[in-house]
C-alpha cells in the first residue's frame, strides 16, 4: 500500500493503526480494519462485548 500512496513502510503502518486497522495474522502484506475482521477469541479470554 505504502507504494500507491507515496509513504514510507513505517508511516503507512502508522496511519493504518490510526484508523482502526490490523495486520493478517498469516500473511504481513495484508490488512484489515478490526471492525470488520477482528481478532478470534481464545479460550479463556473475557467476550469483550460485555457490558459491566
């Protein structure tokens, strides 16, 4: 991405984690924003959904 819009690797990368986004856990080229792809629960783990 960082190609198309004419940043560097690293400001890109920045900006992507601004706006809510997350690397693919099997594949550094790909990104996502959590809203649509989040992270899968692992076993233990407290439902972040949960209101207290």
């Amino acid at each position: 991405m960082s190609n198309v819009v004419g940043l560097s690797e690293e400001r890109t990368r920045q900006l992507l984690l601004e706006i809510g986004a997350r690397g693919s856990e099997t594949n550094p080229e790909l990104w996502g924003l959590i809203s649509r792809n989040p992270l899968p629960a692992k076993k233990g783990d407290l439902d972040a959904t949960l209101e207290y």
